[in-house]
C-alpha cells in the first residue's frame, strides 16, 4: 500500500478519462485485470449515461476471443477513445466502422494507477475484494486423506 496520500480530483471529463487510461493501460499486466476491466466498463458507462462520452460505432475487435470475428463498441470520453463490449441494441442502433484505425492513437497522460483507480472507484462505487482466494473456497482447511487398509471398506 502506498503511505503517500494526495488530493482527490474531481470526477471531470478529462480526470475520467485520464483515469480509464490509466486503469485500460495497466489492467493489461496486472495481477487482478477482471477488476480493473471492470472499474472501466462502469465508469464508461455512468459517463454515456450522464452526457460525459458518447457511443460512436462498432469496431472489429483485434482479438476476437471464441469466434472468427467480434465487435466492440467505439467510446468517445473527451479526447480519448476506449472500446468496451457491445450489447444486443449496440448492434441495431450504431454503424459499423469496420477495422480499428491505428493512426487515431489516445493522447499520453501522467496519473498513478493508485490515483486512477481511487477516482474511478469513488465515481462508480465499486470497491475492490482484496481477498479474492476467500470467495473461491481456497481457505477452507485442508484435511489429510484417509488411508485404509487393502480390503476395508470406505463406508
């Protein structure tokens, strides 16, 4: 945990935005992606829903995950740009923008993942589990196994 404490920032446009890039950048490597994904995901979608980015097209994903071809869905936050997965109505209500432009590249910016993360979370409301292994049954006690004898029965 970092001992440094510093000012929280207001949830503006460009400080979402800088904390989406923040959070999309380092979920890439991270020991817990599934959160930051999903830190991100939220966050996009509060801000569609209160005017701060908008849906503009589908894209064809890069790396489509069980099929030959995937699309995600092109998101405009001020200056930046993020794709997230689509749902049904995406499909029905925006154009398709075929292949991923990769001349079109998100402008760099300088916020800790610890500042980014804090915002987004306080933005959202989600809350990280920091023991993951307690909710997947791993802390159970482990009991040693039982040998019998050859010909004894189990029951």
């Amino acid at each position: 945990m970092n001992s440094y404490k510093f000012t929280p920032l207001k949830p503006t446009t460009q400080n979402l935005s800088y904390a989406i890039f923040t959070v999309n950048r380092h979920a890439k490597t991270a020991t817990n992606p599934k959160f930051l994904y999903l830190l991100k995901k939220k966050a996009i979608e509060k801000m569609i829903h209160e005017g701060k980015a908008l849906k503009v097209g589908l894209h064809f994903s890069e790396h489509p995950k069980y099929s030959q071809q995937q699309s995600d869905v092109l998101v405009r936050c001020g200056d930046y740009t993020f794709h997230i997965p689509p749902s049904k109505t995406d499909f029905k209500q925006l154009p398709h923008l075929g292949k991923l432009d990769h001349s079109s590249r998100n402008p760099k910016c300088r916020m800790s993942l610890s500042q980014a993360k804090q915002l987004l979370q306080d933005y959202t409301g989600l809350k990280e589990d920091h023991n993951p292994r307690q909710n997947r049954g791993l802390n159970k006690k482990n009991n040693k196994p039982v040998f019998k004898k050859l010909g004894d029965s189990f029951f």
